[in-house]
C-alpha cells in the first residue's frame, strides 16, 4: 500500500543520505547537502527529542514490523554509538533510552491484517484490551489497499479472513484468526 511505500521509503532515505556509516547514528544534514561547518550528531534531547532517538527508535518498529534487517541494524549502530553520551548524562537522552528499552525488551507487536473490518474488529478489540490490561504492545491494523506489506502481514494477505500475528523482536507465533487464541498468546510470551 502507499503507507508501507512511503515508510520505507523514508528510512531508505534516512540510511542513504543522513546516516553515519562509519560511526554510526545520523546527521543533522544530509550528504551532498549545502556544506556546513560541521555536521551535527545531535545526541540529546532539547525542547523537541532528539532525533537521533527518534530515528532508532522509528527503525526498530520498522524492522520488527518488516523484518528488514537492516532498519535494525542501523538502530542498533546508533544506540551503540550514542552509548557514552547517554551513560554520562542520561537524564538529557530520555529518547535514545526509550530506543534503548525498545532494542533489548522489544515490546509485543500484533498484525492484523486480511478479511474485512467485521472480523478484524475483534481482533483490534482483544489487542486493546490486552494493552489496557498492562501488556506492552503495539498493534497494527494492516489494509488491503495497495500490494502486501513487508514481513509477516504480508503472509496473511493470502487468507480471506483476518488474521493476528503475534512477534516479539523478530519471533512471531503462527498467525490466528480467533482472539481468545491471540490473548492466550500474549500471556505466554510476556
């Protein structure tokens, strides 16, 4: 679809024009871009979060919900390469630490994707009642417009009826269409 199409696209753009390939992290500006003094790897927050914890942060969801190695891998170079900084002051990288809580306890991710909203809105149901009972997920509602999704939604495009797929980091469980099922899940994995 056009949202899997412009996500993507904007974390290709983020690796191939802002990334720091040999340090790791991003820059400010991007290469090739009107020359600066210095380019900036702003590490800490300021009024707005940083970006560079936005960008890792941003990349783990999309690599978990993609499975696309490198959108983890690169999230996985910055929070390495911003690590000094965020154990000298961390009270001023609160974004690179929630990145960071993102890549060593990823939270439970939820697909639903196929059918039509009649079966899918269970699903939703029992993925929100889930989070509202304490489980650390994010959940995402997969539509049919466009091509497949990347990953594991893509899987279930081939199903007419709605299917939750239940991962932790990159492990997903068998895909389900039944939402007692889903939640008997995420209390085994969590």
């Amino acid at each position: 679809s056009e949202d899997w199409a412009f996500a993507t696209k904007l974390a290709d753009t983020l690796l191939d024009r802002f990334m720091d390939s040999e340090n790791g992290g991003f820059f400010f500006t991007a290469e090739g871009a009107e020359a600066p003094i210095h380019r900036l790897r702003p590490w800490q927050d300021d009024a707005l979060p940083s970006g560079n914890g936005i960008a890792a942060r941003a990349l783990l969801q999309l690599g978990h919900l993609t499975g696309e190695a490198r959108y983890l891998e690169a999230a996985a170079q910055t929070l390495a390469a911003s690590r000094q900084e965020m154990e000298r002051y961390p009270l001023a990288h609160a974004a690179l630490l929630r990145a960071l809580d993102e890549s060593l306890d990823p939270p439970t991710l939820i697909s639903v994707c196929g059918g039509t909203g009649d079966d899918r809105e269970p699903l939703i149901a029992g993925a929100l009642d889930a989070a509202a009972r304490g489980h650390r997920l994010h959940c995402y509602a997969i539509g049919d417009g466009g091509g497949p999704p990347p990953g594991p939604a893509g899987q279930a495009r081939a199903a007419n009826t709605a299917q939750a797929f239940v991962c932790r980091g990159t492990h997903c469980l068998p895909p389900t269409g039944d939402p007692s099922e889903m939640i008997r899940s995420l209390n085994a994995n969590n």
